[in-house]
C-alpha cells in the first residue's frame, strides 16, 4: 500500500546518515541516499514539523556470530554528513543499539511535541530503520518509509524489510510522494 495520508503532526526521523556507515557499500549509492533524505528534511523544516537526526557510537551488548566492533574508528565516524545541513531546532539523537527509540528520549521527545506519526529514512534498511521502524509501531505512531531514501549493505536484506516487514508496520512510499502529501496538508 502506498503512502495515504501524513498526520497533522508528523516527524521525520533519519537514520545513521553519518560519515562511517555512508562510506559503506550499499546496495544503492548512498549519495542518492543521503541527496533524498535531505530533501526530506528541507520539506519538512519548511513545513514547521520535527526533524530528527539519528546516529549511532556504540552497539549493544551481548555476543552475536556477526557482531562489529566500533573501536578504533576515526574520530569522525559518527558525524552526521553535512548534507542534512542540521538545524538548531532539529533533535540529535546518539543511539547504542539498533532502534533509535532504546535508552534515548526519542520517544518522549515526540510525545512532548505531539506527534502521532514518524517518517523514516536512512541506513541500513534492515538494521537501523526496521529496529526504529518496529519500535515506533510498538508505540502506536503511524508509521511511513521512504523507500527511495533508503538503503542497506545486503541487497537481499533491503528487499525483505521493503516488501515483507515494511508493510505489516505502516505505509511506504517515495520521497516525492511524502512531499507532495506534505505540500496538499499546506494548499
């Protein structure tokens, strides 16, 4: 099902758009990647609703067969990439796992601000999003994906959350889809 409907307050949350996960092969070009989300949140900074910007400096523990260590990376690794042009009234969120709401006040942060519904871009598609994806849905948010601003280091990965996970968790749609439907809330 395509994009129907963004609520009057609606959030857009981009996901690990930062120096070390964007110089990752990704199954589309993170450029690409990176060039919509910004056009995501340009639209909605225009539009007065919240932006949130996501990344992540550590990892949970626990073993797992293909854990990453984040030591030793370069002192950069977790900057946002300056194409987001990050807004002093945009909200920083630094996350230690997966889902951006876990051990972060990104969930009483929206609360606070009254949001019912949360748009998501960014990367990995089947870590990072789906995790925040999940979680909002769990929190009873609307849920929206931008598809297109999206993407993951396992083409196969990306593909399952699209069309398997995606679904049962909101709507999807395309960058251009979001802002037309934010432009029609304005006309």
């Amino acid at each position: 099902m395509a994009v129907t409907l963004l609520d009057p307050k609606t959030a857009l949350i981009v996901i690990d758009l930062q120096n070390g996960i964007v110089a990752y092969p990704t199954a589309h070009p993170a450029a690409e990647i990176v060039k919509r989300a910004s056009t995501l949140a340009a639209a909605f900074r225009s539009h007065g609703l919240p932006v949130v910007l996501v990344n992540v400096a550590g990892g949970a523990p626990g073993r797992a067969e293909q854990a990453r260590s984040l030591a030793g990376l370069p002192a950069d690794w977790a900057d946002l990439v300056p194409e987001l042009n990050q807004q002093p009234q945009d909200h920083t969120v630094t996350k230690r796992t997966w889902g951006a709401f876990t051990n972060t006040d990104l969930d009483a942060h929206l609360k606070n601000l009254g949001v019912t519904q949360i748009v998501i871009a960014g990367i990995a598609t089947s870590i990072g999003v789906e995790s925040t994806a999940r979680q909002a849905h769990e929190r009873g948010f609307n849920v929206t994906l931008a598809i297109d601003a999206m993407t993951d280091m396992n083409p196969d990965a990306h593909i399952n959350s699209v069309t398997r996970i995606f679904p049962r968790l909101g709507e999807t749609g395309s960058t251009q889809e979001i802002i037309d439907l934010l432009n029609k809330r304005s006309a």
